[in-house]
C-alpha cells in the first residue's frame, strides 16, 4: 500500500522531469514520490535512498529504479559509484514517514504506547530511551530547547532527571506521564509533539545530516537542474531556506569582488508553498508542509 504522498502535483510539477533524466528520491519512504517520478520517465533513471529496513521492504520492482539501503548523507559517494553524476533533480521529503509513524514500536508517534526508540535506521546504538535515561539534564535541556523550541526545557529536564532516579522511562506513555506536568492544560499533544521531535532530531543527527546534504546538491546537480524539498518544521525549513537563498546557512549573502551575489540556486517559489485546505483535510501529516523549490544556476 502506498500512503499519499505530501503536494505530490506540486513536487512533480517543481522537478520539471525530462523523461530521459536521472533524477534522486533522498527519502524514498513508501515509494510515494518515486511511483510519480517512474511514471514520467521513459529512458531515464531513478536512484532513491533510505536507511530504514521497513522501506527496503517496500521496494517498487522497475528496473530505472535503484533502491539504496543507506542515510542520505552518503548520495554523493554513491551517485559517483553507480556513475549517475550529474543529475537532473533531486527529492527529499523530510521528517517521519506515515509507516514509520503506525507502527507503534518505532516510538514515532505519542498516539501509541512503545518502545522510546526513535530510531530511523534500528541498527544504530543510539535511542530515544537512552537520551532520555542517560544524558545529563543539562544535555536534556539543551536538546529539548533548541530542537524542540520548548520554553520550560528547564523545568522538563529536571522533572525527567527526578523521575529516572526512581525508575527507568522506556516507553512513550510513560515519558509523556512524566512530563504532561510541563504541558499546558489543552495543549499537551502539541507539547508532547516538540519533546519528540527534540529526541528524534537528536537520535538521528538529522539538522546535521540535512546540512551535509544540501552542500552535496551543488555539486551533484547539473545547471539546470531541480532540488526541490518538504520540510516540516521551523529547524528543517529555515537551513533550505538560507542555504537556497544564500548557499550557506545563517542566509548571509556573500558578494565577489564586482559586488555580484555569490549563490548556487535560483528560487523557484519565492515563498514555500503549502498544502491546500482539501489535502490536509484528506491527509493530516500535510499539515505543517513547507515546500521549496529551486534551481542550480
């Protein structure tokens, strides 16, 4: 089964596909957005990545496609590996994917008791449950203020540093048990969604990753060619946002010596585009979608 993929017309329409290109899906997922792509091209080629086993599983069976069990961070070494460099555009649909999101003991989702794992590839040591029993509070409160943007973090750190003492927390009702104190009164799911988005983040090194990413679009894409990117929330969709504005990111723009703007990427939508009333409505992980586009000068 297929789940829907988010703005799918707006992304196919932004990758401006040439059926005879070689186009990269960086978050293949359930294959949402690469079905689309496959169904442009004639002669061209599709290379997608996913570091998550449950995404392997999903493969679409074509043979313009290849599937490549790995973090995104590696794309560079492995398009000049299958020799596929230079490529006609680039996908990345960030964040949590809804299989990721149903199945209960991934730790994903606050609707399900499970396992406080976080991890997108389950191979790596690192969890959720060992940030949360481990760190120091004071790594906790830094983790939950910058990635989560939480403003008690102070508070939260030392409520999870108390409760730990007297028992292991490991999974994600428990977690939320111990923190609903933090939340406020009628908007503890949204809190709840800012504690887990910190974990996640810092379990997967994803700001990091999502960095060393986008400085490999420039070199692997050729003039001409699409990068167009989902994100979901205000980290993800502020470092595409300075990196296609500026080609680094703090979204400073560096001059030459005539005082010409040094940048790699031509907008293609000034302001990002979001979903419409109607695709929320039918699919709710829509909801907070920034999509940006551009092109490689």
């Amino acid at each position: 089964m297929y789940h829907e993929p988010v703005m799918i017309n707006e992304c196919i329409k932004g990758l401006a596909i040439k059926p005879d290109g070689i186009y990269v899906d960086i978050t293949y997922g359930s294959g949402g957005h690469s079905k689309e792509i496959l169904k442009k091209l004639t002669k061209g080629k599709l290379i997608a990545f996913d570091q998550d086993d449950d995404a392997i599983r999903n493969k679409i069976e074509d043979e313009r496609l290849t599937l490549i069990h790995q973090n995104f961070r590696y794309m560079k070494n492995f398009l000049k590996l299958y020799k596929t460099v230079p490529v006609d555009g680039i996908i990345a649909d960030l964040g949590v994917s809804s299989h990721q999101l149903d199945v209960a003991e991934r730790g994903f989702s606050t609707r399900f008791d499970g396992e406080l794992d976080l991890r997108m590839d389950r191979k790596k040591r690192l969890s959720a449950r060992e940030v949360v029993n481990n760190y120091s509070e004071r790594q906790l409160r830094e983790i939950f203020f910058k990635y989560g943007e939480i403003k008690n973090a102070l508070k939260l750190a030392a409520i999870i540093e108390k409760s730990r003492r007297e028992s292991e927390i490991k999974t994600t009702s428990h977690l939320k048990d111990i923190i609903s104190i933090c939340a406020k009164r009628g908007r503890e799911n949204k809190y709840y969604a800012q504690v887990f988005q910190a974990l996640r983040i810092e379990v997967n090194n994803e700001l990091e990753i999502l960095k060393v990413m986008l400085g490999q679009t420039v070199e692997v894409l050729k003039q001409g060619g699409r990068l167009v990117v989902i994100s979901y929330h205000s980290l993800e969709d502020r470092l595409v946002k300075n990196f296609l504005k500026s080609g680094n990111f703090k979204g400073e723009i560096e001059k030459d010596f005539y005082g010409n703007p040094i940048v790699n990427f031509k907008l293609i939508n000034k302001k990002p585009i979001i979903p419409n009333e109607e695709e929320i409505k039918r699919n709710n992980r829509s909801r907070s979608a920034k999509l940006r586009i551009a092109e490689k000068i």
